[in-house]
C-alpha cells in the first residue's frame, strides 16, 4: 500500500508540475499578444530554462520569445533562438528579415545581407530588405562628427544584471533609470522596473556611485524614469508605467516640484491620451518648451518626437516634429542643448545597426529643421546607443548603449574640444532655485533644499543640525491657532501645499494602486481646510486626430464618494467649467456623438486654496 500511495504522489506530483508549465505557456503567449514583453518574458524563460520545459516551446513560442529579446534589445539571445527556429526548417517569411535585423544589431553585416535576399526572393513586392541591405552597404561611408572621442565605462554605476540607460543633467549631479531586480522575473531581472538614481560627477568627469533618486516619485510595480530636469533643478518630468482599462502598460509623463524639503505629488500631463505611450522627456533651457517620444496618433510609425509648449499656465496639444526627424520606425530619446542643437536615436535613420545618435538644429521659423546628421563612431556601434546628453561646454557628456550586452552608462570626452560659452540668456544648471515659468507650486527660497547626492537620512540629520543652530525654523504642526484642521490618514494628503498648490490628481487612466505616485514623505499630519474654496476644471473637449472642439460634447461628473451625477454641455469652443467640492474623487467622463467615451479622473483630496486649472480631454471617433 505504501509504494502504490508513494507511486501515485508522484504521478500528482509531475501532472501538478506539467500543468503549471502549460500555464506558464499560455501566459506567455497571452502576454506576447497583448505586446507586454516583459512579462511574456518571464513566463517563457520559466520554460526556456529547464530542459523539460524547454520541450513544451514550440516554434511559434521560440519565435515570440526571439522577437521579445529583439524588441528588448537583447541580440545575442535572439540571435540563439532565431537560428534554432531556422534550424527547424520553417518556412514563415518574416524570421528571414527579423534574423537580419539581429544579425546587423551584432555588426555581422554580409550575413545580414544574405538573410535580406532571402526576403527579397520571396517577398518581391516588399521594399524593406533592400532599404536594409542598403543601409549595411552604406555603414562605412559614415564619418564621425567628432574626430577624435574618448569612450570609456562607468562600471561604478553599470552592473551586468541591470540596466542603466536614461541619463540627464541634475545640476552637479545626473541622475539615470535602472533596474530594481525582481524574483519574479527569474533570469530576466535585467528587464526589471526602472527606478531614478543620481550619482555625482567627480572632478574628471567619472561618476560616483549612485543612489536611489527620490522614494517619493519611485515606487514598486511600475517603471519611473527616464527624467528631465529644468535648469534650476526644481520641476522634474519623468516617465511612469500606469495601467489603461484594458489591463495594459503605457508610459506616460508626469511633473513634480521640489518645494518645502521635498517633491511635490506628482501629476501626469494634460495632453495625454489612454493607450499612447509618452516618454523620454527633455526640457528647453527656458522651461517652456517639451520635448518627448510618443506613438500616439499622428505618428509615422512607432515612436516619433513630439513637442508641447507652456501657454497660458497649461502645456499645448503635441506638435509632430516632422518627417526629416521622424521616421517609420522608432524615433526616440530626444535631447535639446542650450545651444539649440537636438540629439535623438532613430532606428529608421540610416546608421549601424539598433538605435543610432543623430542630431540636427532648429531653423528660424521654429518650425523646419537642418538636415540630420549620424554622429558615427564611437558614439554609434552595430548595438543600441541611446539618451546622448552633453555639457554646457561641449567638451564631454554620457550616453548609454548596450554595446556590452546590457545597457550601460558611458562617459565620452571630445579630446581637443574649445570650451564654448552658454547662451546669454541661459543660465547655470542648478538643483535648487526657482523657475521662472509660473507653475501652481512655490518652493521657500530661504529653506535649505536638498543638495543633488545626498540621501534623505542625511538631508534630515542636515536639518536638525540647522534648527538646533538657530540657523533654520522647522514647521510646527502641532500650532492650531486661526486654523480649522482635520485629522488626515491618507498619504496623499500629508503635505500641507502653499496658497498656489492644486494638489489636483488628473491622472488619465491609471486605477492600479500599484502605480500610483502617491507616497508623500512629509512628517506633517494635517491638513488646513478654507470652507470658501472654489475648485474648478476648465475642460476642453477635442478631436484626437485634428485637435477640432467637439462643440456637441456633454461632460458626465461622477462622483465617486456620493455616487452623485451632473451632466454638463460645453460651449462652442468645446469647453466647460467643472465646478468640484474639496476632499473628494470624481471621474469626468466625455461623451459625443460619433466618438468613444473618454473618462478623466480628478481627485480634489487635500486642496486647500481655490484654484481654476484647465485640461484637454481628446475624443476619438468610433
């Protein structure tokens, strides 16, 4: 009795087993079609990395799992698992281009070439391999802008395991995106969450090592980062993952200010749109110009680069850059020095392989833009170099690429370069100051900010020094006088904003609490209530494709505490005034005939002065 009872808990046990690995293939594909490649990763890896398991990926999901590695900039994997698919004798068209693709990502260019004619043969009537195959044959007649450039590793931030890719100027300091490992990823932990870290630059150039950026604006579950920084180190834009309806991942941008010791919560942009990815942010020396990638609609395919200008208190509906910038493929991380010049990476630019640094210049109109330019080497390789930043100087700056395997920081040094001066209208990169752009947070000019490096256990120990000095006056929180308080357990509301904060929560789509940025480090328990204050949403309603007013919009106010309805019409320019009551959550929902439903959800927790801010809400067409 006892081997047949040993016997059958083994039979158990390996059905238990086989039927968590078809789980894991199903969740694989599942994720593959939803276009989630990390996750559809880590399902697929739980298989790919046990010899039984490999066993149950069959071609299609060796295929899926190749262009993921493709997708994530991993060549050398894919490069494995399109020649196993290859091996199989399978006869789908598409591996021959995508097998090039990696082959010309690892600088293998005539065996590239040789996976394009395939394509070619087969597929007469498509135009891309020959384009590809061009493109190999054009490499070498790239000359380098820069003749003579010192490349070196930053191996006291990179780490094998991880990413480190995102790179921009914080003052002194930068401050970069990389990954916190997860169990859940099994060996995939490069392809983690991206958190900020800030490093300081030493007097050569190099980094130090780096340390997480702000717990506040980096939280668990999701991506935060890339940044972008004004020049007075105050308002910080960032990309953060948050979940659409649909249960999918999109990056979007958010902003924060530093004021009163720390990051202000943070908001998302007024342009964006539920199911479009905005990210890679960069900042015009004034403050009022933003540029970024998007896929949203009106781009030429894949990511292109926007820009949105800070008009009337408010960032404008994005402009296309264009097509001598954008292309079919993805057009991404752009980069504005203070002297006018764009950097970007294009995959669609004729270059060496993955992405490849460009840059070009504004002409007068504002509008047109000089003929790009490819950096060439040792900037651009057959790997993927992106978010290309350079000092006010133009003598030195960082990049990364994933020239050796995982994306890195590297620092480059144009050796003989004449340091040139800034603009006269531009001033010094600082990480404290005030902007001059009127944004709806004020930091104290007299409170001592925290310096660009140090960690918050050190910055408060700074500022009990100071208050036992004398030299500096902590809030009191406990004083009650001439003011109505109300007793506050939500983290979100535990910061007491100044007479100018909205602390108004206009995220778009994101209902995951995973990825929320609500988690205020304020010691402060209270929250000043004024029972005279007028909130208002100054909503204006669009077409997404033209940016036309939908003058026969309504406005649905949902409140989410009281259940309560209110339905509104807009005017003829499409707009409509949202009055809303303090302390409460509501979704604004917009409906038009002929169009989808588009919901933009408010919260007016912890505001504490009236306040009139204004958002789009673009329609799209049934």
């Amino acid at each position: 009795m006892r081997i047949i009872i040993l016997v059958l808990s083994v039979l158990f046990t390996v059905s238990n087993i086989h039927a968590q690995r078809i789980q894991h293939l199903k969740k694989g594909n599942s994720f593959y079609k939803e276009k989630d490649y990390t996750k559809a990763v880590a399902e697929y890896e739980k298989l790919w990395n046990s010899t039984a398991g490999a066993k149950l990926l069959g071609v299609d999901a060796k295929m899926n799992l190749a262009n993921c590695y493709r997708l994530m900039d991993y060549p050398f994997k894919a490069q494995e698992l399109y020649h196993q698919v290859m091996q199989y004798g399978d006869d789908r068209l598409s591996i021959y281009l995508e097998y090039g693709k990696v082959l010309m990502s690892l600088g293998r260019y005539e065996a590239a070439i040789k996976q394009f004619e395939v394509y070619a043969q087969k597929d007469e009537a498509s135009t891309e391999p020959a384009e590809l195959i061009q493109q190999c044959r054009d490499i070498e007649n790239i000359e380098p802008i820069f003749l003579n450039v010192d490349v070196s590793n930053q191996n006291i931030v990179n780490d094998s395991a991880t990413r480190q890719i995102g790179i921009t100027y914080y003052g002194d300091a930068v401050v970069f995106a990389s990954d916190e490992l997860s169990e859940d990823l099994g060996d995939m932990r490069t392809r983690g969450y991206l958190n900020m870290r800030v490093s300081g630059v030493g007097a050569d150039g190099n980094l130090k090592p780096s340390e997480k950026f702000s717990h506040s604006l980096n939280g668990n579950n999701r991506h935060d980062g890339p940044a972008a920084f004004s020049r007075d180190g105050i308002h910080i834009f960032y990309s953060q993952s948050v979940q659409t309806r649909e249960g999918n991942s999109v990056l979007q941008i958010w902003t924060s200010s530093f004021r009163n010791g720390h990051w202000s919560e943070a908001r998302p942009l007024e342009f964006l749109m539920q199911g479009s990815n905005f990210t890679h942010p960069t900042l015009s020396p004034d403050g009022r110009t933003l540029y970024f990638a998007s896929d949203m609609k009106g781009s030429f395919g894949g990511l292109d680069i926007w820009m949105s200008n800070y008009e009337n208190d408010s960032w404008t509906y994005p402009i296309n850059l264009g097509k001598d910038i954008n292309t079919e493929k993805d057009d991404a991380w752009p980069y504005i020095h203070p002297d006018g010049d764009l950097y970007f990476s294009s995959k669609g630019h004729p270059g060496f392989g993955g992405y490849d640094v460009f840059r070009t210049r504004p002409l007068g109109n504002g509008v047109d833009w000089l003929p790009i330019e490819n950096l060439g080497q040792p900037f651009n390789s057959s790997f993927s170099d992106v978010s290309f930043i350079m000092s006010d100087d133009q003598t030195q700056g960082f990049f990364s690429s994933n020239r050796a395997k995982s994306y890195d920081v590297f620092k480059y040094v144009i050796v003989g370069a004449e340091k040139q001066s800034l603009p006269v209208d531009v001033g010094p990169r600082k990480s404290t100051g005030m902007s001059e752009i009127e944004h709806p947070v004020e930091l104290d000019a007299d409170f001592p900010v925290q310096p660009a490096g140090m960690s918050d256990e050190k910055y408060v120990e700074h500022l009990k020094d100071l208050a036992a000095k004398g030299e500096l006056e902590l809030p009191n929180t406990d004083d009650s006088t001439s003011k109505k308080q109300k007793n506050n357990s939500n983290p979100s509301q535990n910061e007491t904003p100044s007479s100018t904060d909205t602390n108004s929560d206009t995220r778009p789509i994101d209902n995951n609490p995973n990825t929320t940025a609500d988690n205020s480090t304020s010691n402060e328990t209270t929250t000043v209530v004024d029972d005279n204050i007028v909130l208002a949403v100054v909503l204006k309603i669009m077409d997404v494709a033209n940016s036309r007013p939908l003058a026969d919009a309504q406005v649905v106010v949902r409140n989410k505490f009281t259940q309560a309805e209110e339905v509104l019409t807009v005017n003829a320019q499409g707009e409509v005034e949202v009055r809303l009551d303090p302390d409460q959550k509501y979704t604004l929902v917009g409906q038009c005939v002929g169009y989808k439903e588009s919901a933009l959800p408010v919260s007016t927790m912890g505001v504490v002065a009236s306040d009139r801010v204004q958002a789009n809400m673009p329609m799209e067409k049934e």
